[in-house]
C-alpha cells in the first residue's frame, strides 16, 4: 500500500507500534526493512523526509487488522 503525506510522524510511528504483525516499508531498490524495529524507523525516516513530512511511501502489512489500522490513520491524520 501506498501512504501519502504523512505529517505527524509520531503518531504514525505509534500506530505502526500497535500493528500486531510485520510492516515493513518498501525502499525504492526493492528492499524491505520492518518497520517495527526502532532502528530501522530512526535509519528509514532520517533518509526519506527532510521538511517534517513523509510524501510518499510504500508500506507491506501482513494482517488485515494492520491494514484496517493504517488505512484508518491516513484518513483521519
């Protein structure tokens, strides 16, 4: 899935923490890193924004609770 304009970079971060399995973001090489992991968000985030706003990323989530979740962060961020 594709998220957009992500401006509330915590909040997006503790909603990935509430997912109950894997998300991992999709790097423009094809690699995945889990987003769960707090290194990786720290490393992720550093390369991807640098005026406090997310544009664009590719997420992979495996449950469908997760994806629910996310889709309902997008809409009322």
């Amino acid at each position: 899935m594709k998220v957009q304009n992500i401006s509330n970079i915590d909040q997006f971060f503790e909603t990935i923490d509430k997912c109950k399995g894997k998300v991992e973001l999709v790097t423009g090489e094809g690699d995945r890193l889990n987003l769960k992991s707090k290194l990786s968000q720290y490393v992720s985030m550093a390369n991807i924004f640098s005026d406090g706003t997310i544009k664009e990323l590719e997420l992979v989530a495996y449950e469908p609770e997760d994806i629910d979740r996310l889709v309902n962060f997008m809409m009322n961020q």
